[in-house]
C-alpha cells in the first residue's frame, strides 16, 4: 500500500504569502499612498458591480498665485461665426405701386379676398376692398352705389383698375327719384337699372380706369338663378357700351348641362366644395377661384404698365437720335436675331460664279458611286452575278 503525503501547513502558507506580495508589489510602486487600501481581490466584486458610464471630461482648473482655483477662458468666437449668429437686418417692405379696387356686395366681398389671396406674392400690388355687404343697385335708398362711385373718384384716391361684382340682392322691387316703383325685369325696371349701371362705367371712364366688371354665377334656387342670368345681359349690354370689360363666370360654376352645382375643380384642379350651403356664396376655394378669371387682366395690365416705364428707368441709355451732342452715353447695343435668312444650297446662282461649290471633272472621276456601277461593286445589284 502507497503512502499519501499530506501538504506541509507552513509551506502552503508561505506560498500564498509569497504570491500576494508579488500581486501587490505593482501597486505597492506606483501608488504607495493608496497601498494601504489596496484589496487583491477586488477584482472579483467588481464584476458583479453595475456599469457606469465615464465621467465626463472637465477642463483642467487653474491655479492662481494667491491659491484660489481660477475658471478657464473659453475661446473667443471668430468674426464671421458672430456675424452669422447676429439678426439678420430686416428688408425694407415694399410699397405698393398698383392698386385694385373691388366694388360690389357680399359676392365682390368674397371676390376681393380671392384677389388678395392671388396677388400676395406682389407686395407692389394693393387690392383696396370697397365692397359693401346687403347692398345692390336697387335700394339706393340703403346704400347709393353711383354717388359713393362719385365720391370715391373724386377723393384723389389712386386706382390703376377697378372691379365690380353686384347684384345677388337685386332682385327686389327698384324705386326711382320720381316716385314710381318698379317690379324686377319689367321693361322700366330694366331701363332703371341699365341707367346706374352705365352711370357707374361711366364715371371710371371718364377718369381713364379701365373697369373690370364680373358676372353673376349660376344660382341654387331657379328663381334667383334665372334673374342672375337676366342681370347678366345687362351688365354685358351696358356697361359694356361704357368702356367696362365683362367678365363671365357661369360656366365655370356649373355642371356640362348648365346646372347649379357645389363642388367642381379648383384652381389646382381638384375637386373640392366651392359654392356655400345657401347656393349664392363661395366657399374659400370657390373665391379663389373666382379671383382665377379677374387675374389675366390685372397681370396683363401690369406687364403692360412695365413696359411703359421701362424706357423711363434710370440706366437706360437715349437712343442716338433723341441725344444731346456732345453725349458720349454708349448706345443700347441692338439685339440681333438668333438666325439669318434661309439660303437654300441647291437654288440658282443669283450672280455670275456665286455658287457655294463647284464639283470638278477630277473629283466626279474620283467618287466611286458616280456613274455606271462596275460589276462586282458594292453599288452592283444586277442579277444573276
């Protein structure tokens, strides 16, 4: 039987002891003030500890002569990095230099916004809303369209073209100075009614604004719809016959069969809600679209204001005949079309030796496709070979 021998207590000791003072002996070195702190075994507890994340890093304090911990500066900012970071100065707004003015009754109203909406990318383009809700060219007793017409031409207030759209309230009895009381669409409610529409084209022609006047749109209820289609003729008859331009707008606010409708294209084309509930307003969408017909001539009439003003602009120089002597101002320099004069190459010599190019008997000799194909030739096509 072997015998075991048991390890020697004393030499297991000191072993342990031996292997401790080596693990320690690098800490001991290079941190001996944390020496006696120092566990071996620390390792072990610190992989159940939860992970942190690591401190961030701060600047490094300064010390002053006296002791006290002084802040460190920061780094001053560059000229352009302060430049950028200031508020920018705000542009001058532009002033308006063409004026809209829009008359009417709740319809001009809703017009005028859609107006607005349409020229607000044109801060030089003022729409001045003159329109008055409830009123008409009826009730001149409620509100008096050619005297408040009057008055406002001769306020001295500027308008570049005025737009009128009246007549959703019209359809009532008209009274005239004389006393008499005319019922709607009679021969002397007509002739009544034609007379203040001309008054008021008028009163812009004689003061050189063009007039811009807007028709009635299809209504819901036939009745209403019927004595809007009647005004119509009227304001197209007459108030065309004082200078005014009509602008109709029924079709574009009815169905393919001339209907009412409430819904249809907008100026995007899509199909959304364009008349109010009752059947005679307009929806936002719908006075946008309104504005849509009125538009071309107003843009139309600002291009050609520009072009009036353009030759009066400073930087433009005189043209030759119109300058001073002894003006040295170069000359505009004169546009010169993109392309001359077709010359066809094949046509008859206009003078003798003025053809572009003469083919001489040397070359033709030269070219291998004139003349007769020579057997076995590329050009040769007779068959059999």
């Amino acid at each position: 039987m072997k015998r075991v021998r048991r390890p020697d207590p004393k030499r297991a000791a000191s072993i342990a002891a031996a292997l401790a003072v080596l693990l320690a002996l690098p800490f001991l070195l290079l941190a001996p003030a944390r020496a006696q702190d120092f566990n071996p075994f620390n390792w072990i507890s610190d992989l159940f500890k939860p992970h942190e994340a690591p401190a961030a890093k701060r600047a490094p304090e300064i010390r002053r002569p006296g002791g006290s911990a002084a802040k460190p500066k920061r780094a001053a900012k560059p000229e352009a990095a302060r430049a950028a970071q200031s508020a920018k100065p705000a542009q001058p707004p532009v002033e308006p230099a063409y004026f809209v003015a829009v008359l009417g009754d709740s319809l001009g109203q809703m017009l005028g916004q859609g107006l607005a909406e349409a020229f607000a990318d044109r801060p030089d383009v003022a729409i001045r809303r003159k329109a008055k809700e409830n009123t008409g060219l009826v009730r001149d007793d409620y509100y008096d369209w050619p005297k408040a017409v009057d008055e406002l031409l001769a306020s001295g207030e500027k308008i570049d073209v005025a737009v009128v759209m009246i007549g959703s309230n019209d359809s009532q009895t008209l009274r005239d100075g004389a006393g008499g009381a005319f019922e709607p669409r009679t021969p002397q409610w007509e002739a009544a009614y034609a007379a203040r529409v001309e008054r008021i084209a008028a009163a812009f022609r004689d003061h050189d604004i063009p007039l811009l006047w807007v028709g009635l749109p299809v209504m819901k209820n036939e009745r209403l719809s019927a004595d809007a289609s009647a005004f119509n003729d009227l304001y197209r008859a007459h108030a065309g016959a004082a200078g005014a331009k009509f602008i109709d707008v029924w079709e574009a606010f009815a169905t393919e069969g001339g209907a009412f409708s409430a819904s249809g294209p907008d100026v995007n084309g899509e199909i959304v809600k364009l008349r109010a509930a009752d059947g005679v307003h307009f929806t936002k969408a719908g006075a946008r679209k309104l504005a849509h017909f009125v538009e071309p001539d107003i843009r139309r009439r600002l291009d050609e204001l520009a072009r009036l003003r353009s030759p009066e602009s400073p930087g433009v120089p005189a043209p030759a005949e119109a300058r001073a002597p002894g003006d040295e101002t170069p000359a505009a320099p004169v546009e010169k079309p993109i392309a001359g004069p077709v010359l066809p190459l094949t046509g008859p010599a206009r003078a003798p030796g003025g053809e572009l190019a003469s083919r001489s008997p040397a070359l033709a000799r030269r070219n291998p496709l004139q003349g007769a194909p020579e057997p076995g030739r590329a050009d040769d096509f007779s068959w059999p070979r």
